[in-house]
C-alpha cells in the first residue's frame, strides 16, 4: 500500500475476496480495507469488494 499511495499517487486500492474466505475477510479489515460491494459470480458464488484510502 505505501507503493500504490506513496510512489504511484493512487487516491484508492482495492482488494477481492470469496465471501466465505472470513480469514482474508478479517485481515484486509484490520488493515484498514472497508466492504464497498459484493458481486455475485457466474457460478453463483460471491465475492467482496473492499477498498482503502490514505
């Protein structure tokens, strides 16, 4: 993340992850990524959108 808002001047990263996937859930929150959306999936499945600002 210091690379895409330190080097790059990103304004926003985003992350993915499979719904039930709770340990990627959990860390991306702890690092400071918010749920933005979820997208279901063709095969039905769902995944989350997460994003974090500066």
């Amino acid at each position: 993340m210091a690379h895409g808002f330190g080097t790059l001047g990103l304004a926003e990263v985003h992350a993915t992850a499979a719904e039930p996937d709770a340990a990627s859930l959990k860390l991306l929150g702890r690092i400071g990524f918010e749920h933005v959306r979820d997208i279901t999936e063709d095969d039905g499945s769902t995944t989350r959108v997460l994003t974090r600002r500066p």
